[in-house]
C-alpha cells in the first residue's frame, strides 16, 4: 500500500514539472509541485519498515526506535529486567543501559530481548559447561569453532563494534571451564596481536596484562599471531551468567580500549 502512495506521488509531482515548461500560470504550477512534494515526503514518512524481534517478523513507520520501545512495543517485555541486543553480520551490539538512546530503523534489522532477572525455579538439572556456552554463541549469531582435540577452546571471528577499534574483524578464543556458568571463560585470547606484550597488570586495562604464552595453544592450532588479555569478567556471581552476559564484557572491553 505504501508503495503505491509513493509511486502515486512521484507521478504528481512528474505531471506538476510537465505543466510548469507549459503553463502561464507559474505560481499554480509551483504551488502544485510543492503539493506534490509534500505528498512524496507523507508516503515516505508512513513507509514501513520490516525487522524481527526475537524471530518475529515486526515493522513500523519510524525512522527512529529506542530499545526501551523495541522491548515493550513489539517484544512484550518490560526494559526494567531486560535489554535489546541487535545482531549484525553473525555478530552483535549490546543496548544494555542506552534503552533511551534512538535507534535508527531501516529494513531487515534483527533484534534480541536480553533477560537480566532471576530465572524461575526450576526442579531440573541446572545444563553447565562448553555446550551452554557454545549454543549461547549461536544463539546470538556466532559460528563458534573448536580447536581439533580440545572441545573446551572455542574460536569465534568478531568484529569489533566499540572503541578505537571499531569495524575491525579479529578473532577471539575461549577456553571455557565445564561449569560453566558457574565459572566464567579465560581470556579472551586475541588475533591478531592489538597491544605490545605487558604482562604485569600494573598498566591496567587495556594495556597491563598482556600475555603471549598463555596463546601458544591458539597460535599452533589456528595460526597467526594471538595474545591473551588477563581480564576477569566483574560481578559475575551476580550478574545472569549467560553466554549473553560473557560476551557484554568482551564488547565493554572493546568499548574501553
């Protein structure tokens, strides 16, 4: 429907310029083309935009959305427990704390509804260790790959979304221990190498440690060259321990370089 406005519309406006080279009376004619610009910019501003939510298809006529309104609007969810991450290209941008921030909407957007509250009790066996992990990556867009015979190393290509860094393509790796998400990954171990070796952490973040030998099993398996950044995940025994969080702290880490 929309396009059949805007098709109309530019026909108006096509007939408005005509009549202008013909007309004696200029100002009707300009008149008429401002009217029919007019009708171009309506068609336009009510064109919708097709994006998903969570898998479903949604849409809207606004140029502009904030996570808070993707959550309540079309995922049905309240912000105050959740957060809106958008994938792109096999990776993802976190929302986490910019729910008021404006989104600008464009066609084929695909977007996730984060939980940060308590999950429900439940009476079965709590799932731990590399396959939560690893799903948890899948689920938001990665293709994580083991390194051959050690299934708990996972590589992942990442492009970072924050930062001085921003736009470029790595590769991270993850040693992921079997409890997880009791425990958290190591690392995250980094192609290639982004800062000089510093393995004293008397630097900080995010030039304190730096370390390469704790990357040897990455570099021979994978190639290239690889660091590992000693960067502990904060508050994980409050946080939701999920995959989903995991990664939140590898894109602060990004964001803060």
């Amino acid at each position: 429907m929309e396009s059949k406005e805007l098709e109309a519309a530019e026909a108006h406006l096509t007939r408005a310029e005509a009549d202008l080279t013909v007309t004696h009376d200029e100002k009707a004619a300009e008149h008429e083309i401002e009217a029919a610009i007019h009708d171009i910019h309506e068609a336009e501003r009510h064109h919708a935009i097709h994006f998903e939510v969570d898998g479903e298809p949604c849409e809207t006529t606004k140029h502009e959305l904030t996570s808070n309104q993707i959550i309540i609007d079309f995922g049905k969810k309240n912000p105050v427990d959740h957060y809106l991450v958008q994938i792109v290209a096999g990776h993802t941008f976190s929302y986490q704390g910019k729910g008021d921030e404006p989104i600008k909407m464009h066609d084929c957007m695909n977007f996730q509804i984060v939980s940060t509250g308590p999950k429900p009790v439940s009476h079965e066996p709590i799932a731990t260790g590399v396959r939560v992990f690893v799903d948890g990556l899948r689920g938001l867009g990665f293709d994580p790959k083991p390194l051959a015979n050690r299934p708990d190393h996972i590589v992942i290509d990442y492009l970072v979304q924050a930062g001085r860094f921003l736009g470029q393509s790595v590769r991270l790796g993850f040693i992921v221990p079997p409890d997880f998400p009791m425990t958290t990954p190591t690392g995250p171990h980094v192609s290639p190498r982004i800062h000089p070796l510093h393995p004293a952490a008397d630097l900080g973040h995010p030039r304190g440690g730096v370390h390469e030998s704790q990357a040897a099993l990455f570099m021979q398996a994978v190639g290239g060259d690889w660091q590992y950044w000693s960067r502990p995940c904060p508050d994980w025994a409050t946080s939701r321990k999920t995959t989903a969080a995991y990664m939140s702290h590898i894109y602060r880490l990004w964001e803060t370089q």
